[in-house]
C-alpha cells in the first residue's frame, strides 16, 4: 500500500461512486482522491 497514491475518480458523486470513494479511503486511509462529476440530475 503507497500512502501517496492519488486516484482519479469520475462519476462519483452518484450512489455507486460514492460507496466505491467511501470504500477506497476505508481500504487506502492515505490515499488522495480527486473526483470529478458533471452533477447532472442522476448525481443529485
């Protein structure tokens, strides 16, 4: 496990990028997570 590993994560504000963040950061506490989402209706 690399405590500086950084990942790109797209489409994570919906439900299953949200559990998928939540699950990483539990797996990699240090872990960097960057996440982009167009915030479209299905991501409110």
């Amino acid at each position: 496990m690399n405590p500086r590993m950084h990942y790109l994560i797209t489409g994570g504000c919906g439900f299953i990028g949200c559990n998928f963040i939540r699950g990483l950061l539990a797996d990699e506490p240090g872990a960097r997570v960057t996440n982009v989402d167009a915030l479209t209706l299905c991501g409110e």
